[in-house]
C-alpha cells in the first residue's frame, strides 16, 4: 500500500513539473508573441481615445470598458478559433494572410504621414456619411462603441495573426492557450492604459484645486501634457505600424521564394552585427530602419491604388449621374 502511494505521490510530482514547464513554455510564448504585436498596441492605444473625444466625462470609463469587452470578444471569440483552425489545416496560408496585415498596416501608416503633409484628408473620404452623432445619449453611446469595436476587429487580427506566427510550431493547446493569454493581456494592458490617458486631464484639474502648490503644479501639468502624450503615441504608433509592416513584407516575400530584399537586407545587417558587445542591437537597427522604410514605401504604393480606385469610381458615378 506505501509503495503504491510512494507511487502515486511520484506521479503527482512529475505532473506538477510537466505543468510548471509548460506554464513557463507558455509564458515565454505568450512573452515573444506580445512583443511582436506592440507596433499593432501602441497605434490602438493612440487610436481609442478619440472614440470619447466628446462624450460626458462620466460615461468616459463605462464606454471604454464597454470597448475593451467587444474587443476581448473579437479576440477570444471570433479570431482565435479561425486562426487557429487556419494554422492547424491550412498552415501555408499563414504567410500570405500575414503579408495582408503587414499590408494594411504600411497602408494605415502610410496614410498617416499622407494626412499629416495635407495630401490626403481624412475629412474628404467622410464627408458623405452624415455622421454628426450627439456626444450623449444611449443611441449615441451604441455607435461609438460599435465604431470603436469595429476599428479594434482589424486591430486584433493584426494582433492575434501576429502573434500566432511567433508560436505556430507549438502544438495546438499551447498554441491556443498562448493566444489567449496574449488577447487577455493586451486588452488589459491596452484599455488600461487608454483610461488612464482619457481621466489624465480630469485628474489633473482635481489636483490642480488643491491648496497645496505642489499638487496644483502637477494638476496643471497633466492637463497640459495629454494633447502632447497623445501626439506623440500617435507618431509613436505610425512609425510602429511601418516598421512592423514592413518587416511581415520582408520575412514574408523571402519566405513565398523572392529572396532579394531580404537577401539585401540581411547583407547590410552582417557588418555590424560583427561589432563587439552591441553587434545584436545595431544589427536589429539596420534591420528595424530598411523596414520602415520598405514598410512606407510598400504603404504609399498602397494609398496611391486605392486614391485612385476611388477616383475611378466617383468618375464613373458621376458619368452615369451625367447620362
């Protein structure tokens, strides 16, 4: 019977170190794939605060929250389940499907910088959509949050599919339970942050009543720093989406058999890398600046079909409006 049990409690401990290992498996997974999606996170959490940009101060943290739940349904619920089906029977598509995400974010980043030098508006592709919704109201609150899940639906295929591709040789349930972990954490860690961003300017003007000269000071400068944060996430989070953008397109293209740029590329990489001591980092410089460069250029070539789609189609409405 002791021997039995001696047994058993063998077993026990043989299963507790299995499950402490792939919980650490599971943590540097989870760890590799988060990385690689943060060009994807710093331009959503730029991007949603502008959705409560006009909304009551108090429905500002129950909107948001509202947000990060469509969000966490987008990942969990819908894109988890495709991907993961995709990657287990028809894993060649992971590559392409990736280069279409790395796509839409030289797309997203490259339209960015067209608006910023007046060469695009982004006024201009909405001015037909009668969107002048009221900041308040339940209807109100329904399409900010709608448009706002939306937005994040793109956002988190760009996330998931990313991350996926940084743990696509594990078997299927560390697979799955990776993604997972990673949807949880980056919604949490986004949406966190975001409310963070959102209430800065109201906690800054609590603190700025104080008696106190010390609080008022710092009362005043969080007001005074938000636009700036704000500013700056997005221009943070435009060259991210380049960057990452262009680099799905270079590991990508040398994956489907067109070795040239990477092969160019990974040339210029070898030099430095060889440099003591900081040979890693200045070749991932290298490697990380040719990709934001081939991401705004694959980005511009991008903007420039789909300006002149549209241009296309508006003639050809209004040639048929003419006849």
């Amino acid at each position: 019977m002791a021997g039995g049990l001696f047994a058993l409690l063998d077993d026990v401990a043989a299963l507790v170190k299995l499950s402490a290992a792939n919980l650490d498996d599971v943590a540097a997974g989870a760890s590799r794939a988060g990385v690689k999606a943060a060009g994807v996170v710093v331009d959503d959490a730029a991007v949603t605060p502008k959705f409560v940009e006009r909304v009551s101060p108090k429905r500002e943290l129950p909107i948001i929250q509202r947000i990060a739940l469509g969000s966490l349904v987008n990942k969990i619920v819908i894109i988890l389940p495709i991907i993961l089906l995709l990657s287990q029977f028809l894993p060649w598509l992971l590559t392409p499907l990736l280069m279409v995400g790395g796509t839409y974010l030289c797309y997203e980043g490259a339209e960015k910088i067209f608006e910023k030098f007046g060469w695009i508006t982004h006024h201009e592709e909405h001015e037909d959509s009668g969107d002048e919704r009221p900041a308040d109201g339940a209807g109100a609150e329904k399409r900010i949050v709608r448009s706002a899940i939306t937005t994040d639906f793109v956002l988190s295929c760009e996330i998931m599919v990313i991350a996926l591709n940084e743990v696509a040789s594990e078997a299927l349930l560390p697979r799955a339970i990776i993604l997972a972990v990673v949807a949880v954490a980056i919604t949490v860690g986004v949406y966190g942050v975001v409310a963070l961003i959102v209430k800065m300017d109201d906690i800054g003007l609590h603190m700025a009543t104080k008696d106190a000269p010390g609080p008022q000071k710092f009362g005043r400068f969080l007001v005074e720093a938000m636009p700036k944060l704000l500013a700056l996430l997005s221009v943070v989070g435009t060259f991210a989406m380049l960057w990452v953008g262009g680099h799905i397109i270079l590991v990508g293209t040398d994956e489907l058999g067109f070795h040239a740029l990477y092969g160019f590329v990974h040339h210029l990489e070898e030099p430095v890398a060889a440099v003591a001591a900081v040979g890693g980092f200045l070749g991932w410089l290298v490697n990380t600046f040719f990709s934001l460069i081939l991401g705004a250029l694959w980005g511009a070539i991008v903007v420039g079909v789909v300006l002149g789609g549209k241009a296309l189609v508006k003639r050809g409405k209004r040639d048929t409006a003419a006849s």
